[in-house]
C-alpha cells in the first residue's frame, strides 16, 4: 500500500521507519526536510507539499505540532484534502482538539475521504520500539482498514467511537498524566527538603499505592538531573489546555488540571519550553529557595 | 518474644495476626475490645491499658487513627511509658507527625526505651497478605531488632534516618498519592462527560504514561459505583494535613498538593469522611451536574 505521512519529528519519524521496514511505499513530507532524510535514503519519495502527499498516498498518516499545523496540513490551500488523487483514508495522530478533529471530517466526508483522529501515548521509547498505544475516534470502517498500518508500531489500538473521540480518550490519559506529575514532583520536593534519599523514596512509593509511571520513570530523571529527555512542556501546556476547554465546553469543572495547566504555564515562562516535563521540579523549587536563605 | 500490640483495627487487626501466627506471645489492646477479639481467641492476652501493654511486652507496636490518639497511646496518663517493666522498644506505625515521633523518641530515651516511627503504606489487602511497606525512622540499634518482627507483616522494610524520617518518607508517598488521586478522578469525569467508555479508558490509560496504581486499582471501583472499599476520606485529609503542615515549617510550597487536600476537605464535608478516597469523584461530579440542567 502506498502511505502518505506528514510530519518526521522525534515520534513522527520513528513511526514511519516501522512502516517503512514493513515494506510499504512511503510519500513523506516534513517542515524541515532534513529530518526525513533517513526515511528518503531508505527509499521514501519526498513530496513538496501535503497536497502531492495526498496525491499519491492511499492513506495519510500525520503527526505534527499543534492543532494549527494539522489545520494547515489538512485544510490548508496546498494542504492535503486541497489536491484530488489517491487519498481515500486521512489519519491525524498529533494530539489535537477534538473539535477540529470533527472539523476536518466533515471536510473530508465532502471530499469521498474517511477521517481519523488517531493520537498516541507512550513516547519515543514507544515508538522507537513500536509499542505505542493509539486512540481512535472516527470512521469505523475506515479505522479498520488503517489497523494494519497503525500495528506496525503500536502494542495496543483502541477504537473509541466517531470523529473527536480519539482527542477525548487522549485528553483522559494527559489529565491523568498531569495528577501524576504534580504528586511526583511534590512528592520529591519533600524528599529533598526533609534529607531523605530520594532513590529510597522513589523505590517505595512508586511501589505501593502512590506509584504511578511518572514516579518510577521520571522522578528517576529528576535526582540525576536530566530535565532533558521526555516529553516537552510546551506540548504538554498545550494537552492540558486543550482539556480544559472541552471541559469547560462541556460544562466539567477540572479544579486539579486548571492549577497544574497554571504551573506548567509558569515552568514554561521560565524558559523550560523545550525541556522535558519533570522540569516542574526546578519551576516549584524556585517557589521555596527563598525560605532557604532566611 | 513477648509482642504488645496497641490497635486491632482492620489494619492493626490483620497483621496482628501474622505476628501471633509466628509463635509470639501477644499483648493486645484496643479501645474497642471487640475488635482484639479474635487476636484473644487466638491466645493472645488482653490488657486493660496500654501502660499494662508496656508492663509486659519486649516490643511494643501500635497502629491507631490519630496522632493524639498516638500521643495518648504513649505519653498519656495511663500509656505505655508511665510504667516500668519489660519494655524496650517502641514502635508506631500510624500515619502520625514526625514533630509527634521526635516528641515520643525524646520521651523514650528518658526511660530508657528505644523509638521507632514507622507508617505503613498498602491497604487491608497488604496487611492481610502481608506485604506492607514499612518506612522507618528512629533508633538504628532498635530498627535491627525489631526488623523481624515487621518482616513478618511486610514486604519491604526500609531505614529512613533518626525519628520522624519514617513520618517523612510516608507523607512523600501521601503526596504521591493525592497527586494520582486528583488525575484519576479528573480524567473519569472527562470520560463519562464525553461519552467514552469508562473500561477502555482506564485499560489504555492505565498501562501507559498516565497509569498509576489509583488508576489501576481505584478507578475500576468508580465504574462499579463502590465507594466504600479502600482507605478512608478523615484518614487521608489527616495524612495531607501533617505533610502541608511540615511543608510550610521547613518553608516549602505545595501548591498541587494545598488545592487537592481543600478538595478533600469538601469530600470529608459532603458525608464522606468514612469513605473510601475515590468518593472525591463524587464530590467533584457535584461541580459540575448543575450545567447538565440547563
């Protein structure tokens, strides 16, 4: 089968060399084109625009930044829906709005192509292993003959029900995500502060009923002083904002994730944009240093 | 060993038994006498008093709901340090402060008598199974020999530092705990508000980046509508009370873990207080219900 995919940033790039390896034709297309490179060198056609991936790709696959660039990807004037050609199933993977998702359905639909809102979770370790796990919303049958592709670099496929539905289930994990964060970050912040040995912490609590995959995998990251590897604030801001505001549409009161959304707010004001996720550490530290000079 | 064992509740109860089963001789007392029943049955001697508890016993331990309760256990008029006898090594495992375990450490070493603070982490399911965390604080000497005596309830016993360290390491895993708490909760209302399947969400949830054991183990009960199996509301708004109290002394900043514990306060008013703490879903549901009228 001949597959579009748009997007070969850290997740994006790992994902297609699995579809790649399986032997499927590849149409790429990426932002900087040097970071699809690998997958050109191993025989994939680079395409100028998301239109000419559109063009000769069965289905499209794509995973950028933010919801703007899926727009642009797929709505945009050389954007993939603008062209007509191969294309019949058209497959979002970026962690988008659900709104947008419906959007581009219904541009889609007009267009005879089916549409998928495909987020996944599990990171670059997951996908360099090609063990992400992928939540679906969309067209059922459509999502059926894109499986396939999607096992190609995900353990678990989870169909959640029509257009948006992916967005929602993905928005459920990062709330779920942001509660673990803040009780693992507060939680070594105590540690530290009361001189106890962080790693005996972490080897206890994330043990018992306090464990989570952020305190056996991130707080780790923290007493070596890696606030690099992982999954960037930024992204994460605009996950937790994004839940907030189908919360909010919804009329679902979300006091925990409106405080951490504000608190990552402020880690990325700080200047920890690009930095992994654990850098709340240095963000909530900064909050209490002061008390250490009196 | 002559074993004292103040608190036969449904923790204190069940690894009770799991020393009377090794072939110690027990001295037991619980303000509800009802409650030691079993243990008595079992030949275990009743004492009227925790002072006649300490007449008799080698090693005392206690697990009980407060920490006044704790004070009185220990420093009251008729507790375990007003009289003289056998006992030389003290040993409190409820979720206490660690001011209260360095006021009682104090005490003891004027009489003669070794402290250890050590809470347990684990549920009614480790204590029955035996395979708590014990996280201890005080007396290295003391923590030596009364380690075979806690290895016959727990799976991993681990020596945190002088008194009021065990209390230390159990408030980062109560903190832990109340930041999972928050993200489970949430990312279930999100679920249900959205129409997602509440099973399949925790499934990819949970195995993923935002698992965690309150996911894993207590968001299962949500779906069931069971509120009443688990660790109790009263108890937990206790256990984040003495870490924001602790926090604040040493001038350290817990913001994610002051909103979740004011949340939780709002549970314990609602009726809860003798709930499980996956009644927060409830509280939080009542948020939001008064959007679905309109």
């Amino acid at each position: 089968m001949n597959i579009g995919w748009i997007g070969t940033g850290v997740m994006g790039a790992a994902m297609a060399a699995h579809v790649q390896k399986a032997g499927h034709e590849l149409f790429v297309y990426n932002r900087t084109k040097e970071k699809a490179e690998a997958l050109v060198k191993g025989g994939a056609h680079w395409c100028e625009s998301p239109a000419e991936v559109g063009k000769n790709a069965d289905v499209v696959f794509s995973i950028v930044g933010f919801p703007t660039d899926v727009e642009g990807v797929y709505l945009g004037t050389s954007g993939v829906l603008s062209a007509r050609g191969q294309c019949k199933i058209i497959v979002d993977m970026t962690t988008s709005t659900p709104t947008l998702a419906k959007k581009i359905a219904r541009a889609a639909e007009e267009k005879g192509v089916k549409s998928l809102d495909a987020p996944v979770t599990g990171g670059d370790i997951g996908a360099r292993k090609g063990t992400l796990a992928v939540m679906v919303g969309g067209d059922k049958e459509a999502y059926e003959k894109a499986l396939p592709i999607m096992e190609l670099f995900s353990s678990k496929v989870t169909y959640f029900g029509g257009p948006g539905a992916g967005q929602h289930a993905k928005a459920c994990n990062q709330i779920s995500v942001a509660g673990t964060m803040i009780g693992m970050v507060e939680a070594m912040l105590y540690a530290y502060k009361q001189g106890l040995d962080p790693e005996a912490v972490i080897d206890v609590v994330g043990s018992g009923a306090g464990g989570s995959w952020s305190m056996n995998n991130l707080a780790p990251r923290i007493v070596k002083g890696d606030y690099k590897s992982g999954f960037f604030v930024e992204h994460f801001v605009k996950d937790m904002g994004i839940a907030l505001q189908e919360a909010n549409a919804v009329g679902l009161s979300l006091p925990g994730l409106s405080l951490i959304h504000q608190l990552y707010v402020a880690v990325k004001a700080q200047g920890h944009g690009r930095s992994a996720t654990q850098s709340l550490f240095i963000a909530l530290k900064s909050l209490s240093e002061k008390e250490d000079t009196k």
